[in-house]
C-alpha cells in the first residue's frame, strides 16, 4: 500500500506553471502544502536562472518560496565546484544563472583554451554552431578537462511547443569529446539524494511530484523516492507505456490536497 509521504518535491516547469503561464489550481495546492507543514522543496532541472530568480518567478505566481526552497543544478555544480575545482570554468549558461558560480575562476566568453570544466546548462536560443563548438575546443584542448551538465533533460513545454533542454547538447558534446560528463541534476540519483539530505527526511519518505516520466519519477525512484507523475506539461498519454511505471498519476497538481487527505498515515 502506498504510504503517506512526509515531504514533497516539486518540479517546476509543468508542475507548477508552463514557462511564464501558471498551471491552474498550483498556487492553492502549494497554500495547503504550507498550512499542513508539509516539508517540502522546489527541485527543478532549470538550469537558466539562478535560486534566488526562481524564488522570485514562484513569488509572483502567489507561491510562496525563498531562494532556499529552491534546489536546482547551478547551484548544486557552483557548491561543488567551489569545493573540488582545481583550475577555470568555462560557462555555458544564461547570464541569469550566472550568480550561482561567485567566486569562481571563470574564463572569458570568447576562451576556446584552458578550461578546467566545461559546465553546459540551457542556453535555449542562444546556442548555435560557433557556441557548441568553443565547447568542443575547450574539452579537446585538455584532456583532462570536466564536462559538467546541469541535468540531463531533454525537453520541455513552452506555450509555443516542445522546445530542447539541455541533455541534447551534453550528448553531442560526450560524442564529439569521448568524455562523460558528471551530472549535477535529475535524473541523477545523487541530486534526488542531496535534496533529501537539504530536508533531513529519509529519502524513502519523500514524494517527487513531475511531468516528466524518466527524468523526474523514474530518477527520483532509482533514487529511493517515491515518484508522481502529473498530466500537465510536457506529459503525454504514451508516457504511461512505457517502463517507468509512477507511484502517483495526478491529473494536475492542484489534485494533491484531495489524494494526500486520503492517504493511511502508516
């Protein structure tokens, strides 16, 4: 029998809102997150804008959250490269973002040598043949150089269409290199398992609540946790077909009240 979770994470994009448009009923559902004390985490693959840009984005959106709440691959690589990083970083990542690297040795835009670690998030439309490339230069010319992906999804909705994420461009840089990048995001175990450590609830109590079937509940179950899969955003029928088999099928967000309150407790 499924048992009650003692904390949630949520994606964002598709969960809560789809780009700039909010999802219908998420703000209410995350109200009552807050009133039963649920502990909880906003856990996103968005690699685009820094924490404290999301907090912000989710504040508009009459969700409230703090940069805190917010766990997401910038800062996830920033902390760890600050801790382990023994040379430059090459950044391909939104100006945005940019803040969860301070403090870092980071090259100039136009370097195509001496890169250390090549962190690749999502550039959207501003990647193009001669930005892909400068990353190819930077990983070949060192051949002991670090390619850093900032999750490994590979599309999201925008209100326009699918649109490609970042894991598209990390492949094609893994080919062309023959290195393998080391992944700070889902569906990487370790991330799932480092937001659990951020809650202090055992990894095994906690729901991840996603529209993306591999990426956010199959990780979060390789992972240990429980994992939801909602029917908006980039969800589509054939995502119940196929191996990853979700905990949870929730037409939206906005349906977690009603499914938590008929949960046992044990």
């Amino acid at each position: 029998m499924f048992r009650k979770p003692r904390a949630i994470c949520f994606d964002m994009d598709g969960v809560l809102y789809n780009d700039t448009l909010p999802i219908e009923g998420a703000r209410e559902a995350l109200a009552w997150v807050r009133a039963q004390n649920i502990p909880h985490l906003f856990v996103t693959n968005t690699s685009s804008r820094s924490r404290q840009d999301l907090a912000e984005k989710l504040m508009k959106l009459g969700i409230a959250a703090t940069a805190d709440d917010v766990f997401c691959p910038p800062a996830a690589a920033g902390n760890w490269l600050r801790s382990h990083a023994t040379g430059s970083v090459a950044l391909f990542v939104p100006q945005k973002a940019r803040a969860e690297f301070a403090g870092l040795d980071i090259l100039p835009d136009n370097a195509e040598t001496g890169a250390a670690y090549v962190v690749v998030g999502d550039l959207a439309h501003a990647w193009d043949f001669r930005t892909i490339n400068r990353a190819f230069r930077l990983l070949h010319a060192n051949p002991e150089s670090t390619l850093i992906a900032l999750g490994m999804t590979r599309y999201w909705q925008t209100p326009d269409g699918l649109q490609l994420d970042v894991a598209p461009f990390v492949a094609a840089l893994e080919h062309a290199s023959k290195k393998e990048s080391v992944v700070f995001g889902k569906p990487a175990a370790p991330f799932f398992q480092a937001a659990a450590a951020k809650l202090q609830i055992a990894v095994d109590e906690i729901l991840m609540i996603g529209d993306d079937v591999e990426v956010d509940v199959g990780g979060a179950q390789r992972a240990g946790m429980m994992g939801a899969l909602v029917k908006t955003g980039k969800f589509r029928p054939a995502d119940l077909q196929g191996t990853v088999i979700p905990d949870v099928v929730l037409d939206s967000v906005s349906s977690l009240p009603s499914f938590f309150s008929g949960l046992p407790t044990s």
